[in-house]
C-alpha cells in the first residue's frame, strides 16, 4: 500500500449548521446563515433549463460566468476565479500558495472553516483574539512574521456580523507587507449597508497583495448550488484557476449564478427585507435587556459564554434551529417573519442574558 501523507490530528471538522427534529415539520432554520427566500422565478426558470441538458458537462473553465462577473465589478477578465463556494475557493487559493510551514494568519473567533482550510494546505495556523467582537487589526499586523504568507479579513465577520470600516481597513492594508497576500472574505457584504463599509473591490485594485472573495451562497439564496469567486490580481487569480477541478461549478450552478446576476434589483429588494428584520429582531432583543452587538450581516450574536450550549438546547426544544459555539456565544440567522418572531418567543422565556 503507497505511503500517504497523514492529515493533522489537529484538523477540526468543519461543524454543519443543524437543524431540529421536528415530527410536525415546523422547524425554523436558524442556524446556517441562508437565505429564507428560495431563487426568483426567472432564476428556477435557467435552473431548470440548465437541468434538462445534465448529461452534458458544464461550460469549462466558467467562460460566460467569469464575463459576466467581470462586467458586474469592472474588473479585467483575468482577475476573477471561481469555484464550487467561496470556501472552496479558499481552499484552493490556500493550497496554491502555501508550502508546509507557512503561517495563515486570521481572526478568532470568526469563519470556523478556516483552520480545517488552513489545516488541508499544511499551513500553520495563527488566530489573533478578537477585541470583544472585532477584529484586532493591531494584533494581526503584529503577528505577521517572514513566514506569514496570507492574512484572512473576514468582513462582515462570522459569526459576530461586526464590520471593520474603511478607514481602519485602508490603514491596515498599507501596513502590512507587500509579500503577504491579505484576503478580504466578504461572503455577507451585501447585507452591510453603513455608508463607511469598505468595498474590497475598490481596495484591491491598486495593491498587488489583497484579494476578494465573494459567494453566491447568502444573499443570491443559490447556497444549495455552490457558486463562489475570486477577485484578485492576475497572480492570484491564475493561482486559484489552476487549482479548481475541471468542471467543479455545475452547469445548473452557472446557470443559476448568470440569471441571479441579471436580477440583482429584485435579490437586493429581498436583501432589504433581511436588513429591517434583522434591525427589529435586535432591537426588540435589546429592549428586553439582552446585549446584542451591531451587525451588517443576516444574523446576529449573543455572546453568552458558558449559557450558549444552553440556551442552544433551549431554542432546539422549541423547534428553532441556531448555531451554538460552545462556551462563546449564539449566533441567530435572520429567517423569514415568522422564524424570527418564534426565536424571539424563546429569547422572550428568558432573563436578561446580556
């Protein structure tokens, strides 16, 4: 039997959202940051076109999609990649990079799949504590040594939905190294809606050394279909093509991701929608007492340290579904109305858990 390289005992599994056992069928998926609207009719319309021919193979190499991206941002045709999720992407980004050793350095806590993706690449892993619910940017500039090869920014940040601004981000990204690739990962950047939220796009342009990531997995509602993307300097972006298995982004997948951009007016009306009941579901919990940080993403985050694993239990027992980081906090997915209205029942049972 060949000899194989040996996964780090160290890796952690990526946790999946979960929903609750419900024999009535009325669960409320809380937990995984989707978006409770299924795609417009026009967009079921090109997936199911795109499905009557899935006996053929997809489009190589995402021609019609990477035009269509590259029209939408103003960006050359040769700065965007794409890949079957944004955190696919990653992964392929990470293991184009990396040699065994480097650092990958990133926020803690924030996307949890980032020390498995870390892991994969044989990179070392370096978490700098957040600052109550932001990012240290100090701290990650201070951490970066001759081995740090890439810096994660996750902006919006998950799972706390804090935002790092312009200003401080722009600062930020003149310090750091010119031979560190930063990544903005801004994965829920459409809900984010503050008129100083920084636009990774308009950043990357003129600096070499920092890339975008982008999903249609949260506010294009296409999260079952794995549609991300890449947009970088040619470098970059060449690097994460080159790593992509051939035909990883499905014909029904480009196909849905082509016609969700040809609909942005109508997807961001919906995204509007998010925003007002995630600005009801806060404000209503803070009423009651609850400390709730400002978030710009679909979901919001009580820290309740040692009570998370609880009061997760507690939210389960009444059928609503949310993501409880053991000892941390308790992130809530901003649902549909009545979703939120039968989270806020359950918050409503309980004493102030600021």
């Amino acid at each position: 039997m060949p000899h194989l390289p040996r996964v780090p005992d160290s890796k952690p599994a990526y946790t999946l959202g979960k929903g609750t056992a419900s024999p009535l069928g009325r669960t409320h998926q809380l937990s995984s940051n989707e978006s409770p609207y299924g795609p417009l009719p026009s967009v079921t319309e090109a997936i199911q076109a795109a499905g009557l021919e899935a006996n053929r193979y997809p489009e190589p190499g995402c021609v019609r999609l990477t035009e269509a991206l590259s029209r939408r941002h103003g960006v050359p045709y040769d700065h965007v990649a794409l890949g079957p999720g944004s955190a696919t992407v990653t992964q392929q980004l990470l293991n184009a990079i990396c040699e065994p050793g480097d650092e990958v350095i990133y926020p803690w806590r924030s996307f949890d799949a980032y020390p498995m993706l870390a892991d994969v690449a044989r990179a070392v892993s370096v978490r700098v504590p957040l600052m109550g619910d932001d990012h240290d940017l100090d701290g990650m500039l201070t951490a970066i040594t001759p081995s740090t090869r890439l810096v994660i920014v996750c902006n919006p940040n998950n799972p706390t939905g804090t935002v790092t601004r312009r200003a401080e981000l722009t600062a930020f990204l003149d310090d750091v190294p010119e031979n560190v690739l930063v990544v903005l990962d801004e994965a829920y950047r459409e809900y984010a809606q503050g008129a100083d939220f920084p636009d990774g796009v308009e950043l990357y342009r003129d600096r070499p050394n920092v890339a975008v990531l982008r999903t249609f997995s949260k506010a294009y509602g296409l999260a079952g279909l794995r549609v991300g993307y890449l947009i970088g300097h040619p470098e970059v972006a060449s690097a994460v093509c080159g790593t992509m298995v051939p035909y990883a982004v499905s014909a029904i997948a480009q196909a849905g991701a082509l016609a969700s951009l040809a609909a942005e007016d109508e997807l961001m009306a919906r995204v509007d929608e998010v925003v007002k009941e995630r600005t009801r579901v806060r404000e209503t919990l803070i009423s009651w007492g609850w400390a709730v940080p400002d978030a710009e993403a679909n979901f919001l985050w009580l820290r309740l340290g040692e009570r998370s694993r609880a009061f997760g239990e507690l939210c389960a027992r009444a059928e609503v579904a949310v993501r409880a980081f053991d000892g941390e906090g308790v992130r809530v997915t901003i649902g549909e109305p009545a979703a939120n209205d039968a989270f806020l029942t359950v918050a409503a049972t309980v004493d102030t858990w600021s």
